[in-house]
C-alpha cells in the first residue's frame, strides 16, 4: 500500500508520491476550466438555480487551479523545482496567514455593513482558505520565474 | 559562491541556449547560475565539468562569506 510505504519512510516510493506532476498541457486545461467555472458563478448571480451548484462550482474552480499548480513547465530543471517549492512554502504560510487573519476580518466588516453588528461573524470558509493558498501559490510562482528570466 | 562559467562557455564558443539543451535545462537557468542568482545542484555541477573538461573546482569556487 502507498500509505504504508510513506509511514515506512521509503524516500524512493515518498518521491514517487511527492513529484508527482500533470503534464504540460493541463496548464491551459486547467485555465479554461477555471475561467469556465468562473463564468458560470457569475451566471448563476443572475439566474435562479439549486443550492448544490454554487458548491459545485467552487471546487471545480478550485480543481482547476490544481491541475494549473500541478502542470509541468515546458522544461521542468532544478532551478524550476526549487522555485516551485519556494512557492508552495509561500503559498502555504501566506495562504494560513489569510485564513486566520484576513478573511475572517473581511467578512466581519462584510457581515457587519450588510446584517448588523450582531450577526457579524469571523468565519473563513473551505473555499475561501483553498483558492486563496492556491493563487498565492502561483502567483509567487509566476513572479519566481520572472526574477530568473 | 563565483562561477567562471561565462568564461568557460565563452571559450568554448557556446551560447546560453546551446550550453542549456546539452545539459538539459532551460536557458533561465543558465543565465540564474552565470549571474550568481542560482547555486546548482551537485549533479549540475558535474555535468557542467564534464561538459567543460574541467575539474567543478575550475568553474565554482567559495568566497569568504560561504
């Protein structure tokens, strides 16, 4: 079992789990996917629909910009892997930092201008957390590449 | 950590794109370890003296802050 194989601390077969990456073109399938999802969000702001949808969508926004995080460069040196890796650290501490500090303080003020004082919460959703680490991700990871063009 | 690969590469007539297809990274990558922005891998640096002819200690050495 794989499980079993990183509990055992097998680096060979962890690495096997750890480099794992979609090929290239995933890139572009993973863009259009999102911007699709993205499309179809706001579409339903105007349109009558199930409950079920607006989830839906979210996490196939958020698949998306999996499949665009995971894609391979054209060249995928070491110089690329080492800056990947920079921008999932980033990603990560950037994306938890949000989470706990940032969103819940947007949707308090949020919460509090539209339903009052009392009814104002500090709560972060899934979706919110996981786009967010997400784009930081490949935001940092965009602007690593460009320092070393 | 200085390299003398722009000289290396200079004296071997190859350009940053023909030296990065022989070892099988992207010209970035080149550039990044001749503008000292990036410290190659042992395997890099191997590759990169075989490449040359040349011991690595020839194309990288340490400076007093290392």
């Amino acid at each position: 079992m794989a499980t079993n194989s990183i509990q055992n601390s097998d680096p060979k077969k962890i690495a096997r789990w750890t480099k794992f990456q979609l090929p290239n073109r995933f890139k572009r399938i993973g863009l259009i996917i999102c911007i699709l999802a993205f499309l179809l969000m706001l579409g339903r702001k105007f349109a009558e629909g199930p409950l079920w949808i607006k989830p839906l969508l979210s996490n196939i926004f958020i698949i998306g910009l999996l499949m665009v995080s995971l894609a391979k460069e054209k060249i995928e040196d070491e110089l690329i892997v080492n800056l990947r890796s920079q921008s999932y650290r980033l990603g990560f501490t950037f994306g938890v930092l949000y989470a706990i500090l940032v969103i819940p303080l947007i949707n308090y003020v949020v919460d509090m201008l539209v339903s009052g004082a009392e009814e104002a919460t500090f709560e972060a959703n899934v979706f919110e957390v996981l786009i967010t680490m997400l784009a930081i991700q490949l935001l940092f990871f965009h602007k690593f590449k460009k320092a070393h063009s | 950590m200085k390299n003398t690969l722009k000289v290396q590469r200079a004296m071997r007539d190859l350009t940053q794109e023909q030296l990065a297809q022989i070892l099988g990274v992207s010209r970035q990558t080149v550039n990044s370890i001749e503008k000292n922005r990036y410290v190659p891998s042992t395997v890099l640096a191997l590759k990169l003296s075989k490449v040359f002819g040349v011991a690595v200690n020839e194309i990288f050495s340490l400076e007093a802050d290392d």
